[in-house]
C-alpha cells in the first residue's frame, strides 16, 4: 500500500489535526524535527498501519474505505494486543518513563538503558524495526533533511517535509493537514531573496526610528550635522525592552512606536508651520488653521488639487505611526532574540552618550549626545501648560481698558468732520523697506514716486514701524492687535478678545455718534460673526461687493476695485455721515500670482474686466519654482497694492480724507527670510497738515518710507496712542509699554530681531 495512504491511529490523532506534536519540547511553528517524524511512523507500524512489507495488513483495502476514513481498530503484530486493548504502556511517553511502566517503583533519576542508547531516535525501545531483516528502510528512520535558517526543513516538491505520514503536513506547518505555509514555501525555495528582505526590513526599520529621533521640526536645521546624534532616547528604550518579559515588552514596543511615529507627524506639521509662520505647531490651537490651508490650496492649485494634497496628508499621517509601531516591534524582537549582544552594545552605547554630554563634545554646532526627541515632547507639554495659564490671565487683562468709559463726545474731538480710512496691505512687512537689499532698492524707489505724487495732489505723510504679533500669515491676529489694543498672538486670545466688550478703535469712533463705520473685507467668503466686536454699521464681504471678475489666486477681488466700490457703495452717497473705513487690501496675499494691473477708475465697472488681465498674468506654480522669482512677484503686489490707494486718494481724495495705511505681518520666510523681524511700516496721510501736526511728537518720518532708525512700537499700543494723539488737548502718552501686555510679547519676540527694540 502507497505509504501517502496510511494514518496514525495514536490517542492524540485525528484525521483532521493529523499527528499528535511532541510536547516534550518547546517549538516554533517551523519545528518539524526527525524525532517527531520518526515516532509517528513509528507508532504507525507498531499498530498494523504500517507498510504491508513489516507484517502490518491494511483494513481499509478489503473494506473499500479512502484515503480520508479513520482506520479500524486492529491488533497489533508487535505485541498481539487484540482490539480495543489498551497497550501496556503509553507509547508516546518518553522512552524513560515506558521502561518503568507499571511497576509503581520510584527509581530515582532516569538512567538511559542500552536498549535505549543503541535504539534508532523517535522509535521506542524494545520495539522492532519493522523493516528489519526484509531489506525495506521505513521513511521515518531516514535521517531527517536539513532544515535552512529561512525557511522550514527541505521537503518534496509539494513543500511536504520528508517522512512526514502521508504528506499530511506541510513542512513548518503544525495545523491542519493539508494546509500549507506560502511565505515559509517560499522561503524555502529562495532562501537569499529571504534574507536580503529580512535584512533589508531590519535595516529600514533601524532607519526609519533613528530619524524619528533626530529629524528637525525645521528646515533651517536640516543639516548633515543633525543625523550625526547619538539619541539618549534609544538607549533607554532598548535598556527598558531588553529586560521586559515577552508580553510586556511587546506593549511596550508597540505603545513606543505609536508615539514616536505620532512625534515625527508633529515635526512634519512643524516643518510646515515654521515655513509659513516662522513657529511650531499649536495643539491646543492651531487646528482652525488647516481649514485656511485647504483654502489656500484650493486658491492655488484648484479643487482637485487640493483634495489630492489633503489625501495624501491625511493618509501619511495615518500610516507613519502604523509603520513606527511595526518597526519598534520588529526591533524590540531583535533585541529579545540577541539578548547578550544586545545588552552588551546598549552599554557601550551608553558610555558613549554620557560621555560625549559629560564633555560637550559637538559636530559643528550640533552636540553629538542628543535628547531633542524628549526635549520636543517636554516643551509641547510646558506649551499647553503655559496657554491654559494664559487664557485666564489674558481675561483679567482685557477686562481693563482706560478708554473704556471715555464719553463719547471726548473721543476723537480731533478728527471730527473728517474721512478716516484705515487700510491694511496684507504681507506688507518691514524686509520690503529695509532688510532685502535688492527688493529695498526698487521698493524705496517705488515709495519716494508715491510719495511725490502725494504731494503734487496737497497730501502729506508720517511713517514708523509696528511690531505685529504674527507672521508669514494670521492677518486676524494683527487688525484684532491694532484695534483692540491687546496683544492677540494666538488663537485662543482671539476667541477670547471677540467675545469680551472691550472698545475697539472702529468702536470708539461709533460711540462718538460722528461717524458711520464701515468693512470692507474682500476675503471673508463665509459667515463672520467676530465682525460684531468691530462695531461695524455696515460690512461688505466678496460677496456684496458686486464683483463679476476671476479670483487672483488666493485673493477674491483686486485691490483697485476693493476701493472703487468703497467709493459708489458710501463716500459717493449724498448727504452722508463723515465714513471712517476698515479697508483690506488683499491683492498682495501669498501666493503673488497673477497680479492685476492698474486701469483707469471709470474702466472698472463690475470687474468683469479683470478675466483677460488674469489670463495674461503668471501661473503662481510657475513662480513658485524659483524663490527669487517669488521676492520679485511680492514686491510687485505691495507696489500694486500702494499704487491702488495712491490713486484713489488722486482721483477722490479731498481736505477731509485721512488715510492710515500698514502691514498687517511679514510675508512668509521665502521671502523674509530666517530670523526676519516681525516689523511691518505705518503710514498716516493727510490734506489738512494739523492732522499730522497731533502726531509730531511720534517722531515719525516724513513721507511714505520709514527709515532704518524710525520708531518701532507694538502692535497694541497704537490704539491707546491714536485715541490719545486725537481726542482732547492731554499730555503726551509714556513711551513705556503697558505692563499688562509685558509678558505677551516674550513669546512673539522669540522670532523678532533682538538688535530691533521697540523704541519711542
């Protein structure tokens, strides 16, 4: 009978699980050992299912039953036991313990028996070999194949091992009969591919936590001297894992992995962050940015585009702390099976790192001991800490105001009877004037034109410098800061602020009762209910504005037709109230491209002029390319955006119009540049010189130009000095900086320049 046909019949086999393991031995899934192989077969012969050639008949012949039927009871021919006997002694039990079966006797440490020494392995003592003296070798006594060190023992062309009954199990499968392996297949029959891969997944996942650990959370730091760290937070890690038990470790390792691959999300975020905002990641925060961002996306590359860029960010996100998890584990394995090595390396690895930090000892600047992992998560904490601390604190200094039971008929005294208009140029910052040499040359020329045509159309002007609590974005932050007289520079402070009653500076002109406050806020596409706490009569979004002309990128409607529908929707209306105007110029918005071109103010009309100046205009992507070309499309929007109000101020301009013109923030370090302060310039124009007469204590310069030692102020303090300047004869305010606002600038001035102090 065909060997492939007969099955055990021992008291642990079933025709499904096949033959009973051996438990004398701990083993892998992939242990398929001679002795387990040998004993079955054994154990086959020695109860009639064995070859016919040993003596052994086979039932299943002479009744019809298949391969798959359970074989009937027989006796055996070894032994004449009869049907249904139990055999004397269990034979699947160590040889030992068979030879002292039955007698009840204790007889101390089992001592091998000659019998036992010289009997072939996997078949019991005192038992015959069934093919002895008939010249056929069973397959069980044949010496077992060699098993590689990838894959399970070498079998037969199906992936069966050798000597296995029947084929019933695949080689380094312990299941079910029949079922196979394929990755331990193939294995087998490509062990170098294998090992190339196993090393190759260890060397990767080495890799991937090492820069985990060492990445910057910037792109100025990326430097080859960053990935020359030694990270003290591996060697805790592997000290900690190395002596954990098998469960625990493994929670621990898959724990660590999720962690760190969350952290090395969070110095990606940064990365994005500090390129546009010159700072980290908010947690608590930041989170009403992104929706800015798929915004600006959507401005810039189109619908498609952005979604794509929100999937695949998204689904990064997801995968990087699966993957971290997957390496930790893989390598805490490692660890656990190189116990000895392992501990040894993480030692010397330790004196290492305490003593490259004992010494000092750097790479360029970069100190070799390194612990910049936990010092990132330290400070996130100490952040979160710090803005819960903050909120409670920027509360109580909030609800203090010194304007804010002023009488109505003392504010702005000054001013009254007048037009005040207050516009923003969005990114117009200091490294336009002064800090970029190249862009400072054509700008100032740009400037002193402006300037001179001012004059010829009787207007005069004053500059200085405001320090702004944001940069590279945030313009919120900024028109909050300068008309509240707060320091806003987060999120928080800004919910805080627009929910609270304090006076704003359009407020104190509504109070007065002279004037009639309006905003005109081209890029509010969508409900704005902080609009409220400016104390606006009337708001015009990009919507009731009239326009029918292409968005400019990002920006919604150009600069030139913001200001020619200021002038038919209020200041040309008759028998008006004098206006005073919160007017957004955003035409100079990241990303600069395309940019309009200036027309005649009664070729305007609805806009719908602007569809072919866009087709002629650059491809923001196209310019993005190349960062010089980014500086020079800026300087070009900023020229722009002055030249709309100049103009305005040329063709609708009279005695009675006062125009307060600045830069809500930096532009974003593309352009800027690292370390760029956050200083952008002020400008007040009049008609009527004792308008700026009220300012000359300022020390302001003439014209639209600020120079290099101009005065710097916060952001917050222009407020209470504009409603100072402008209101009943009073002393002059202090140069000093409110107390209460002294602690809001320490985190803003991290980035700021330190050689720029604010000055009087």
């Amino acid at each position: 009978m065909p060997l492939s046909r007969q099955l055990p019949t021992t008291d642990n086999a079933t025709k499904e699980d096949g033959p009973a393991p051996d438990d004398s031995r701990e083993r892998t899934p992939d242990d398929t050992t001679t002795t387990d192989r040998s004993t079955a077969t054994d154990r086959d012969t020695a109860t009639g299912h064995g070859d016919t050639s040993a003596g052994g008949t086979d039932e299943r012949a002479d009744t019809g039953a298949g391969p798959d039927d359970a074989p009937a009871a027989a006796g055996t021919a070894a032994d004449g036991t009869g049907a249904g006997e139990k055999p004397p002694g269990d034979d699947t039990a160590p040889a030992g313990e068979r030879s002292r079966a039955g007698d009840g006797a204790d007889h101390g440490p089992e001592q091998p028996s000659a019998e036992e020494e010289s009997a072939p392995a996997g078949r019991p003592a005192g038992t015959e070999n069934p093919a002895a003296g008939t010249g056929t070798v069973d397959p069980a006594d044949e010496p077992a194949p060699a098993r590689t060190p990838d894959g399970p023992a070498a079998g037969g062309d199906d992936g069966t091992a050798v000597g296995a009954p029947g084929g019933s199990r695949p080689a380094g499968t312990p299941g079910r009969r029949g079922r196979r392996d394929p990755r331990g297949r193939w294995r087998a029959e490509h062990p170098a591919a294998a090992r190339v891969l196993t090393y190759g997944a260890t060397a990767l996942a080495v890799l991937f936590v090492f820069a985990a650990l060492v990445m910057p959370n910037g792109l100025s730091r990326f430097t080859p001297f960053a990935f020359t760290r030694v990270p003290g937070e591996a060697v805790v890690a592997a000290a900690v894992l190395l002596f954990l038990p098998p469960r625990p470790r493994r929670w621990v390792a898959a724990l660590s992995g999720a962690g760190l691959g969350l952290l090395l999300v969070l110095k990606f975020v940064d990365i994005g962050f500090y390129a546009v905002l010159s700072r980290p990641f908010d947690l608590v925060l930041d989170w009403i940015l992104f929706e800015d961002g798929h915004s600006f996306l959507e401005a810039t590359i189109g619908g498609t585009g952005a979604t794509a860029a929100v999937i695949g960010a998204v689904t990064l996100a997801a995968a990087v702390p699966v993957l971290m998890t997957l390496a930790v584990i893989r390598l805490s394995e490692i660890l656990a099976r190189h116990r000895t090595t392992a501990t040894r390396t993480t030692f010397v690895v330790a004196i290492v790192w305490i003593t490259c930090s004992a010494i000092g000892l750097r790479i360029g600047s970069t100190p070799v001991a390194s612990s910049a992992a936990a010092k990132l998560v330290k400070d996130r904490v100490n952040r979160v800490e710090a803005g819960i601390k903050d909120e409670r604190k920027f509360a109580r200094v909030a609800a203090v105001d010194d304007f804010g039971d002023t009488p109505p008929d003392e504010l702005l005294t000054a001013l009254r009877g007048k037009d005040v208009l207050f516009a923003f140029i969005e990114s117009y910052g200091r490294v336009a004037i002064d800090e970029n040499p190249e862009m400072s040359r054509l700008m100032s020329a740009a400037l002193a034109e402006d300037t001179d045509r001012l004059d010829k159309a009787g207007f005069s002007s004053r500059s200085g410098f405001l320090r702004s609590p944001t940069t590279g974005a945030g313009s919120w932050l900024a028109h909050s800061t300068l008309w509240s007289g707060l320091w806003v520079d987060n999120q928080r402070r800004y919910r805080t602020v627009t929910a609270s009653d304090r006076l704003t500076l359009t407020g104190a002109f509504q109070r007065s009762g002279a004037w009639r406050t309006v905003g005109m806020m081209p890029g509010v596409t969508r409900a704005w209910p902080e609009g409220k706490f400016y104390d606006f009569d009337a708001v015009y979004d990009s919507k009731e504005l009239g326009y029918r002309g292409p968005k400019f990128s990002w920006s919604p409607v150009p600069d030139q037709y913001t200001l020619s529908a200021f002038e038919r929707l209020e200041r040309a209306k008759r028998d008006r109230d004098p206006l005073m105007a919160g007017i957004i110029l955003a035409t100079s918005h990241n990303p600069w491209a395309p940019i309009p071109r200036m027309i005649g103010w009664d070729e305007v009309g609805n806009g719908s002029v602007y569809h072919a100046m866009k087709e002629e205009g650059k491809d923001p992507e196209e310019v993005w390319k190349d960062p010089e070309q980014v500086r020079t499309e800026y300087r070009r929007a900023v020229e722009y955006s002055m030249d709309s109000l100049v103009s305005y101020l040329e063709e609708y301009g009279d005695e009675d119009t006062v125009l307060v013109v600045l830069g809500d923030h930096q532009p974003v370090p593309t352009v800027a540049g690292d370390g760029a302060s956050r200083d952008v310039p002020v400008s007040i124009v009049a008609h009527d010189e004792a308008v700026l007469d009220r300012i000359s204590d300022w020390e302001w310069d003439e014209g639209l130009k600020p120079g290099p030692d101009a005065p710097v102020w916060r952001m917050d303090t222009f407020r209470d000095r504009f409603l100072t300047a402008y209101g009943p004869e009073a002393e002059a305010p202090s140069a000093s900086e409110p107390e209460s606002n002294a602690d809001a600038e320490s985190d803003a001035g991290k980035n700021a320049d330190p050689d720029k102090a604010a000055k009087r």
